[in-house]
C-alpha cells in the first residue's frame, strides 16, 4: 500500500478525488494519505490530519511582531506547537 503526504487541505482533497476516480470508492484500500489541516470534509471521507494549533501560531506571531516593535533585537525566534494527529480511514490497516 502506498502512502501520501498532502502538505495542506486543497491538496489533500485533489489526491483523494484522483484515488477515488482511479480506484474506485474502496481507494483507502490502495493509498493512505495523511494531510496537514483538519478541514471539516476530511472526517467526511475520513482523511488522516494533522489538527494544527491555529489560534496558537496566530497569537504567538504577533507576540513576537509586538516584541519587534518595541525594539527587542537578537537570534530569530522559534515556537514549537503541538499538533494534533485525526486518525481515520485514510491510514487504518
């Protein structure tokens, strides 16, 4: 069984409509597929996503937009947020 990697919604969908029409709805049977985002659909077709913290990303973003304006200088900045893993049909055994 292949598995794919669909960098974000949008694409996971196009890979899942090109499985579906080549394989027929049992597709997940074929590929698993694993997408970035958690697009309401993707429970509906029952895609493997990763839920990113998206609240968390904006808020920490402009925190550090906000410590630049106020003059804080120095190394660039990193946050790490945790994601969180749907799993579903996609990537079932």
């Amino acid at each position: 069984r292949a598995a794919l990697f669909a960098a974000n919604a949008p694409v996971a969908l196009a890979i899942a409509r090109h499985l579906r029409a080549r394989f027929g709805a049992a597709w997940q049977e074929k590929a698993a597929l694993l997408s970035i985002d958690d697009p309401e659909w993707a429970e509906l077709i029952g895609i493997t996503t990763i839920r990113q913290p998206t609240y968390e990303i904006g808020y920490k973003a402009v925190e550090f937009v906000h410590e630049r304006i106020d003059g804080a200088v120095g190394d660039v900045r990193v946050a790490l947020l945790p994601g969180e893993l749907i799993a579903r049909a996609s990537t079932a055994s």
